[in-house]
C-alpha cells in the first residue's frame, strides 16, 4: 500500500498518475484530491465485472482520463474502507500494461479525507488549473526538500505549508536573499557552489544541528502561517533541490536513523525521484561515514 507521503510526493511529479476514488457517495471538491476521477463501488460488490463496463459509470472527464490509462501507474483513494480499491486495482494489474493498461495500481493506506486534511491545497477545490509541484516530504508534518522557486513562492511556503525555518544552499557569487525573513521565517544559509571541486561536508553537521534545533524549539510565529499548527517546519533547497540539499537532507538521515550514505540517498530518492548528489558529495558522505563508524569503535 502507499502511504500519504507517497501519495503527496508522487502528486509533485506531473503526469504519467491514474488517481481514483472509490468512496461510494461523490465527494465534494474541497474533499477530492486534485486530478482524481470518482468510481464508486458496483451495486453488487461480489460479482465480476469488466474494466470496459466501469466506463459508462464516469462522467466524460472521468471517462477520457479513465480511457488513458496505458502505462500509467494507477493509485486508489478509499474512505475508510479499501475492498473496492483493492478489488479495483486487481482488475487494473490483470488487464496487464500490454494490453492497454496501467504499469501497476497501488492502494492508499489512509483514508481520503485524511489526507486533505493534512493537505487541503492539494483538493480539487484550492489547486490550481495550471500543474503546481510542492516540495515534497522527508519527514511529514517535519521536513521538505525542494527548489528555489518553490521557496520563493510565499503562499506555497508560509501559508500552505506552514515553514518556519529554512535552509538555503546557493551559489558562490550569490548573496543570501531571504525573502521570508521579514514574516518571521528563520534561515540558515549556506554558500557553496554545485561543483566536484565544493566542499560541503563542513556545512553538514551544522545543518544538521539548525534543523535539529528547529525541531526541539517552540513554533516560530511567522505572519500569515496557519494558526493550527504548534511545531516548527524545515524547508531545505538548492537551485533544482536535487544536489546539494538532496546531500544535505541524505546526512540528516544518516544521523537521524544511523544508516550509511547510500541507503540515506536511496530514501531521499523516494521522496525525491530527482534527487543526485554530485560523485564529490557522495564520496564527502561515505568519508563522513566512515569517520562516524570509526568514531564508534
């Protein structure tokens, strides 16, 4: 099953997705995640159906996305309780991708309206006609790793996610610009450019410790940031987000969960599918590594 991180950082990737909800009444927009098409259960949950009769349930949208399904990956939302979800997707993995259909369907573990809750911009009701990605989850309700125009965007940041602190890698020419800084947002920058020749591993325990720090202080009360919320939260990007926040957010792991270099990139990678250290970080994170290991004996 996927699980709501899964499914918010696999909503960041456009395209190439099958999103279907199987909640048995149609659900009103502030309460469908974006992009998804409604198929609710058969009125006899025990017989056997085809995928070709499902058709004439979905209303024309839902049809011609429903129609596309050839190799994309199918992912189903339920509201509790996920027989026809799984029912569903069964039927989606034995009509097999050579045959018009999807590469595979995974099931939600959480209910749908959980996870709007969590995440209300991304209803059909708030998101944006236009294809908008948000950093995606390390850590939920924690840690993001995303990119500069991300970090920028202050409705995205400040008010939808609620971040509180954040950490800016940019280039060596390139001034710390803090654009949030004046709603109270607290930074940690870092100066360094994406090249084999940086070396980064001197700035990793530090923000190691910045991110740490935000997680064990009172919320920061940044103007315009929900009132809900009662703990900090942690933006870290780069340019892209895929090199040197993505190494940042690897060395965080490997202290947070005392795991070696490359299993914490491989977990950034399922958050992130972008994310790639360049070769000279990667071998900065194995001798942090290695020194951390021999530190212990």
């Amino acid at each position: 099953m996927a699980s709501a991180v899964d499914l918010y950082n696999r909503l960041q990737v456009s395209g190439g997705l099958l999103l279907i909800d199987t909640r048995d009444s149609p659900p009103p927009p502030e309460m469908l995640v974006r992009g998804a098409v409604w198929l609710p259960p058969l009125p006899d949950t025990t017989s056997a159906f085809s995928l070709a009769s499902l058709l004439d349930r979905l209303d024309e949208a839902a049809r011609s996305a429903f129609a596309r399904r050839h190799l994309q990956q199918a992912l189903l939302l339920h509201g509790g309780d996920a027989s026809w979800a799984e029912r569903l997707a069964t039927a989606l993995v034995a009509e097999g991708a050579a045959n018009g259909g999807v590469l595979g369907a995974t099931v939600c573990s959480c209910p749908v309206e959980q996870f709007v809750r969590e995440y209300p911009f991304l209803s059909s009701a708030r998101a944006p006609r236009a294809f908008k990605a948000y950093p995606n989850v390390i850590e939920p309700g924690f840690l993001f790793l995303g990119n500069r125009r991300q970090a920028y965007d202050e409705q995205m940041v400040v008010e939808e996610l609620g971040i509180t602190h954040i950490v800016d890698l940019h280039d060596g020419d390139m001034p710390p610009e803090e654009p949030h800084a004046a709603k109270g947002v607290v930074y940690h920058n870092v100066r360094i450019w994406d090249r084999t020749d940086a070396v980064l591993s001197p700035h990793l325990p530090k923000v190691y410790q910045f991110i740490e720090g935000a997680r064990h202080a009172p919320r920061v009360a940044v103007v315009g940031g929900p009132s809900e919320m009662r703990t900090n939260r942690v933006l870290v990007h780069c340019n892209q987000g895929v090199s040197r926040s993505a190494t940042c957010v690897a060395y965080w792991l490997m202290k947070r969960q005392k795991i070696n270099a490359d299993a914490a990139v491989l977990l950034v990678r399922r958050c992130r599918e972008m994310a790639d250290p360049n070769p000279s970080f990667m071998v900065q994170l194995r001798r942090m590594e290695e020194r951390r290991h021999c530190s212990i004996l």
